[in-house]
C-alpha cells in the first residue's frame, strides 16, 4: 500500500479547496466565490484499496498585508515542508503571473516532487489554447507532470489521483478507512458558519469575521446543539449581519443548520449570537484564540 500527504498550493480562488472535496467525495473544506476563504490548513482523507492519501488543502499565497493575511501564507508554505507530493493548482485560463512564479519558486526550495495541476478546463474552449499554458509553465519549472483537470466536473480526477499514488511512499494507512479529516467537529461547526457569512454578504464584511464555537452539546442522541459566536470587528457590521429585524441571521443560522446536519446525519439546533472586538484581525493575541497562529 502507498500512503501520504499531498499539497494543495496555489494563489487565492484557484479552486483548491473545491479540488480536494471532489477528490475525496465529500465536503469538507468551505468554498465560495471570494478569494482567500480559507485560513487554515485543512486536511481531507481519501482511502482505497491501493492506500490513502492525505489532502492538505492551505490557504492562497498572496502578498497580503496585515497579521491575518500573514498567517495564512506562512501556513501554505510551512505547509511545503510536511507533505510527500506537492499539487500547485493554477488557473488552465490564464499564463503564469508574478504571483504563480512566487509559488513556484516556493515549491522548488521545498525539494518536494510537484505536479502542475490545471484547474478549470471546463471553461477552455476549444482545448488548443491550453496548449500556450502548458509552454508557458513547462519553461517556469520542470514539474513531475503536468495535467489538466476540473475540479468541478471531475475530469481528469482518476488519472490525478494515480499521479499521486506513483510518488507515495510504502506504508499503511494512517487513519482509520472511515475517517475523512483530521479537524475536529467544532472546527467542522465554526467554517460552516463562515461560508454562510461568505455566501450572503458582499460587502467586506466576510474578511472581518471570526467564528468561535461557545458549546457544542451531544448528550442528546436526537439532536446535536450548537452554539456559536459570529465575531466582527466594529458595530456597523455587526448590524449588517444581524439584518433588518435579524433576517440576515435567520437566514445565515438556516442555511448553515441544513448543511450540518447532513454532515453529522442528525437533527441541529444552532444559536448564533454577534460580538464585536475591535481589530481582532490584527491583535496577536485574538488572532491565536481564533486559532490562527
């Protein structure tokens, strides 16, 4: 059997996180339509007869200012050094820019074996102009392979998963064949909570939010109750996720009790409540509570 760690790397919104729950067959990474969504590193566990293979979905290296945009691009590089293979997702629509030739150059020092993975090539048509890219990247980095795919169709995910398996070590499985990541359930809870936050509102209001979870009761086997502190950064968007007679809330706590539920296959009662800490984003100390750290 051959069993590791694989990295997702790329620049923000290149599908990462869409990449790993279609490679694994469930959802556990949030996704929106917002650059830098994910803060964390977050694993997702895919397990076959052949072995298993950890997904390391991190968040998009950018050049981000402030404490909380550092964080998450010292996670995805930190995260170079853990794995056995590296995937740098790139966009199969557009060449390589500045940022791409950062993360590559990332990759190269991390002395890890890299696949090139093309994301998107649902939206290339026709094919021939993937050709330009692929010339382009081949003369950036002399990548293991490279492979065009769609994370959101599933084309090319069974040859990616193979690509991966070949450069796998020898070794058993190190989670159980059920389990599908290594966070916990209230991590599970608070991202949820954030993507709905991320769905609703377009404003800025997503990148000043933190979710922490208050308590997380299952000592009821019929229902699982959770409850959760949405925390913003000034009054004024704490109405705007509040809304006009708490519609804004309502709606967030709905939709995010629908998806947990499917996830945990239990009924939920989820209580949501706003706090406002001024500049939490960029207190170290705050900052390390939210567990970004």
């Amino acid at each position: 059997m051959h069993s590791g760690y694989v990295a997702l790397v790329g620049r923000p919104n290149v599908g990462k996180s869409t990449l790993m729950n279609a490679l694994i067959g469930e959802k556990i990474s949030i996704v929106s339509s917002r650059a830098q969504t994910t803060r964390n590193r977050i694993s997702g566990i895919y397990t076959e007869d052949r072995g298993q293979i950890v997904f390391v979905d991190t968040p998009g290296i950018h050049r981000g200012e402030g404490n909380l945009n550092r964080y998450m691009v010292e996670t995805a590089l930190a995260s170079l050094k853990d794995v056995d293979v590296v995937a740098v997702l790139v966009e199969a629509t557009r060449e390589p820019g500045d940022q791409e030739h950062r993360i590559v150059e990332a990759v190269k020092a991390s002395g890890r074996p890299a696949i090139l993975v093309l994301n998107k090539v649902d939206v290339v048509k026709p094919a021939d102009r993937l050709l330009p890219v692929l010339d382009a990247y081949s003369r950036l980095a002399d990548f293991d392979e490279m492979i065009p795919v769609s994370a959101l169709t599933g084309e090319g995910l069974d040859r990616l998963r193979e690509l991966f398996y070949a450069r796998l070590p020898e070794h058993p499985p190190f989670f159980p064949p059920d389990q599908l990541t290594e966070v916990t359930e209230r991590f599970i809870a608070a991202e949820t909570i954030r993507e709905k936050i991320f769905e609703l509102l377009r404003q800025e209001i997503p990148y000043s939010t933190a979710v922490e979870i208050e308590s997380f009761d299952e000592s009821d086997p019929a229902m699982l109750r959770i409850a959760a502190v949405v925390v913003v950064e000034r009054e004024g968007q704490k109405g705007i996720i509040i809304g006009k007679g708490g519609g804004m809330m309502k709606e967030i706590g709905t939709r995010a009790r629908h998806e947990l539920e499917k996830f945990f296959a239990t009924r939920v009662f989820l209580e949501i409540f706003v706090k406002v800490i001024p500049n939490w984003s960029k207190n170290p100390a705050e900052l390390r509570r939210f567990g970004y750290e």
